[in-house]
C-alpha cells in the first residue's frame, strides 16, 4: 500500500509530501483522515496516546508498529486493537532507542 497524506498541514514538509507522492505514489490526506486509511501498517512515530477511544474504530489496519513512546492512551487500548484483530507491536518492543 502507498503511504499516506490531501491537503498537506502546516506543520508537514510540502516538498517532501510531494517527493513522496510523485517518487514513491503516495497518496496525501489530512491528519485527520490518516487514522481511516487502509494499509497494512499503522506507524504512530510522533505523539504518544495515538491510539485511543476515538481513532481505534478507525483503523483500517493490519499491523499497529511505531516508534512513539506511550501509543495507547490507556492499557486497555491494547485489548481494543486486539479485539479488532489489529496485530500491535508496542514501541519497546520494536525501538531499540526506547531502550539506550
């Protein structure tokens, strides 16, 4: 699956939104939609509590793998992506950053 990003907010690099899109054909939405795109893998690498009430029912996703400390906002999250046949890989696990 491509990756991901329509209209390219303020805080993303445009010149890199559109090398991603004309090199590798990677589609451009909102943040906001970014939860509901169909892919494979889900990588929250910025802020933690990505996954919560609101954007777990999104989730269009096989895999929840990504670099940000504190993914779930609370630990039951975990379950919740589980229950949805999410497969998550926590950040620990999978950064060895985390760990140094």
């Amino acid at each position: 699956m491509a990756a991901v990003m329509d209209a390219v907010p303020d805080d993303i690099d445009a010149l890199k939104a559109e090398r991603a899109h004309r090199d590798f054909g990677a589609k451009i939405v909102s943040l906001d939609e970014i939860f509901s795109v169909e892919c494979d893998v889900f990588a929250p690498c910025a802020l933690g509590s990505a996954m919560n009430d609101t954007t777990i029912p999104k989730l269009k996703a096989k895999i929840v793998a990504g670099a940000a400390n504190n993914q779930l906002a609370q630990p039951r999250h975990g379950d919740d992506l589980h229950a949805r046949g999410i497969l998550y890989a926590p950040d620990y696990a999978i950064n060895a950053g985390g760990l140094v």
